[in-house]
C-alpha cells in the first residue's frame, strides 16, 4: 500500500485517499521513504515569488479541487 502525505488541514482529502486505498500520514513526515506524493492546500510564496516544496516526491496542490479530483491525480502518477 502507497503511503501519500496530507496536510493536516486536508480532513476531506485524508478520508477519500484512504477510501481510495491509500496510507496517509501528515505532512510533517513527507520525507519518510514509503511516502510516494505530497497533498498540500496551496504553495507557499517566498519573497522571490518561488513556490516549491523540499520533497523529492509528486506534489498535488489541492486548492480549488475536490477529494476526488485529488484521487485521480494520485492514481495518475501510477503509485499501487
């Protein structure tokens, strides 16, 4: 089973990917090596307006997409 890392304030996106058949842990513990994708609800600006995360993983920016819509990002990265 993939292990996929949510941001705490996702609760609607931690139940679908779970239904969907996924292990989810916070975001806290993004770097574990069994995580395989990162959901977040939006990217941090810096002053330089760059917007990356420090994780070697896919990262889905959740905002403005519903839990399914989530889901089926995931199951596109294929990830089993």
């Amino acid at each position: 089973m993939a292990t996929i890392a949510i941001q705490d304030q996702l609760s609607p996106f931690v139940a679908a990917v779970k239904a969907a058949g996924f292990q989810v842990v916070s975001l806290s513990e993004a770097r574990r090596p069994d995580v395989v994708a990162v959901v977040v609800s939006g990217m941090e600006e810096n002053m330089l307006g760059d917007e990356r995360i420090a994780v070697d993983r896919p990262v889905i920016d959740a905002k403005g997409q519903t839990p399914e819509q989530v889901v089926a990002q995931i199951h596109r990265l294929n990830i089993h």
